[in-house]
C-alpha cells in the first residue's frame, strides 16, 4: 500500500492493521482509521481527491451501519443460547431413540424365548419377525452418527460466531444497553401467550413427572 | 471344513445398541460364543488374552478406531491369521480400499441386513 502522502502516524497504524491475520481485525479499528484518513484530508481537493473523499466516507458509512445491522442480529444469543439449546436437543434426540431401541429389543428378547419353545413354520416366521426387527434397529446407530456430525457442525459455527463476536467488541454489549429486551423487564405476573407455551418435549431433567403434574392439578382442588 | 460355531466371536463397537444388534443376529446364525469390545483398545486386550475365531469391528471408535485394530491384528503374529470383517457407516470407496489394504476379510456397509450378514460371513469362514 502506498503511505508516502499519509501522516506517519496514520501510516504505521495501517501497515500494523496489515499485518493482521483475516478476520481478526476489530470493525471499530477499521472505522477509526477511514477516519483519520478523511480528516487528514485538508486544503485544495483535486477532482480525484474529492472522488477519493466521497468513497472513504461511503464506506465509512457503510461500516457504521454493518456494525449496527450486525449487532442487532445478536450473535451473542446464538451462541450462548440458541447453539447449546440446539445441541442438547440434538443429543436427548440420541437418548431417547437409544432408550426406544433398547426397549424394542428387550421385547423381541422375549419373543425369541416363547420362540424357542416352538417348533415348525410358527417359530420360523417368528424368526424371520425378529430377525427383521433387529436389522431395523441398526437406525439408531446410523442416526447417532449423523447427529454427532452435526453437533460437530454446530461447534465449528459458534468457533466462528465467537470470532465475530470478538472482531465487534463491545459493540454488541453498546447495542443491548440501547435496546434491552422486552423479557428483560421486570414483568407482575406476566401471562404468557399462547405460542410461549409451545416448548416441544422437555429434557428429562427439566421435565416434571406425572406425579408433580397430577399434584400440581390436585392443589387447585 | 466345517465352521466351528463354538469359536469365539469378538464383536467391537462403541454403541452398545449395535453390539446388542450383532449379538443377537449372531446368536440366531448359532454362533454361541459372542465376545463385546466397545473400541479396537479393549478388543485388542482381548485378542491377546483369548484365542478368538472372528473379529467384527466398527471402525469409527475412540481411542482406537476399527482400521487401527486391524492393522494391528495383522502386525501380530500370533493374531494375523484372524479373519476380521468391517461393519461400518463409512462408505467411500478410498475406506474400502485403506481396509483391503490393511487386510480386511470383508465389509459390509451400515445399515446392514441379516442376509448380508450371513452372505458375507460365509465367504470369510465358509459355508455353515
């Protein structure tokens, strides 16, 4: 790049920025630089100058606004929320149909013992039932294996939302201050709508039993 | 010659489904004694421990993967001579061919049938 006409100063700052490795070069930096430059740019404009000026500061405008859009997207939600919540649904996914699995095979195990009491073309076609049963269960081996690659997916994209998150510093934490959310607010006995309630299977953990549930229904009586 | 339904079967596989699986097809084809690894480490203790007939691996296990196992196996002499059959997800051809090169016996594809199993089980061991 070619720095002879730049402040010094100006000029050391950009080949430093140069050096920076793709990617790790915060936008604010980016922004103070186009800055500096526009207001290191004094006295008589030439045509090609005052060209020059007004793509500096297009851009600069441009950035200012990326970091705005970009930070209203919220990237930090989906790495601390949306990105966890998906990988702990992808692996109760993995323990329920291995739970299923299991329960399908302890079934057919019995099947296989009244089986082997019988004899002729009985106990052959329950052979070949089982036989089919347990090859069907292979399903959740291939499905436990497809899951684990997309959890490996799914960590490869928050390693590059956390980039972003650090190439933006505090930008993200400026834009929550100016724009808390609703939820945020202290709410008095807030009733939730109806789409709120639409949570889809809880994880074990965070489910309630039918006891609760049936003593939760017995304590309005 | 006939196949000695009594030799013992090492069956290696990190999800205990699969290895229930496998079990239970093996059981029905009469093969009594059935043997679980749930990765090519602990299968490879019990190679050595046991004289085994067959060894049916996965091949992607953690801390050793099924290929790892085999190329073990065949680095041993007192194991080599084992036949070792793949039963995995992995399907591309350049798998295929690292296995053959590493001395498979066979491979079959997941998800697998109890015919393909026999299928392939006889022309490693022969007809039983």
């Amino acid at each position: 790049m070619a720095t002879d006409s730049v402040d010094p100063e100006l000029a050391t700052r950009l080949q430093e920025l140069g050096r920076e490795p793709g990617g790790s070069v915060k936008v604010e930096e980016i922004a103070e630089v186009v800055e500096a430059i526009l207001t290191t740019m004094q006295g008589d404009l030439s045509a090609v100058d005052v060209r020059l000026y007004e793509e500096l500061e297009s851009l600069s405008r441009f950035i200012t606004e990326a970091k705005t859009d970009i930070a209203a997207l919220r990237p930090d939600e989906v790495k601390d929320e949306f990105l966890p919540k998906a990988a702990d649904e992808l692996d109760a996914i993995v323990e329920a149909t291995a739970e299923a699995t299991n329960s399908i095979m302890d079934a057919v195990g019995e099947v296989e013992e009244v089986m082997s009491k019988l004899k002729g073309k009985n106990a052959e076609r329950l052979m070949d039932a089982t036989t089919k049963i347990y090859e069907a269960c292979g399903f959740q081996d291939i499905t436990g294996q497809r899951i684990t690659k997309v959890v490996g997916a799914l960590q490869h994209i928050e390693e590059k939302v956390d980039a972003l998150l650090n190439a933006f510093g505090d930008e993200i934490a400026k834009y929550k201050a100016a724009n808390p959310k609703m939820e945020e607010a202290p709410v008095e006995e807030a009733i939730p709508a109806d789409e709120d309630l639409l949570h889809g299977p809880q994880k074990k953990e965070a489910a309630m039993s039918q006891a609760d549930i049936d003593a939760l229904l017995n304590s309005f009586d | 010659m006939a196949v000695d339904l009594n030799m013992n079967v090492l069956i290696v596989d990190d999800y205990q489904t699969m290895l229930r699986i496998l079990r239970n097809l093996l059981r029905q084809l009469n093969f009594k004694n059935i043997d679980e690894a749930s990765d090519g480490s602990e299968a490879l203790k019990k190679l050595r421990a046991k004289a085994f007939g067959l060894v049916i691996s996965d091949w992607n296990m953690e801390p050793m993967t099924g290929i790892q196992l085999l190329r073990e196996v065949r680095a041993d002499e007192k194991l080599k001579h084992i036949p070792f059959v793949m039963i995995t997800a992995e399907s591309k051809s350049e798998n295929v061919i690292a296995a053959k090169e590493a001395g498979v016996s066979n491979y079959i594809v997941k998800p697998f049938n109890a015919e393909t199993l026999k299928g392939k089980l006889i022309s490693v061991l022969g007809e039983f």
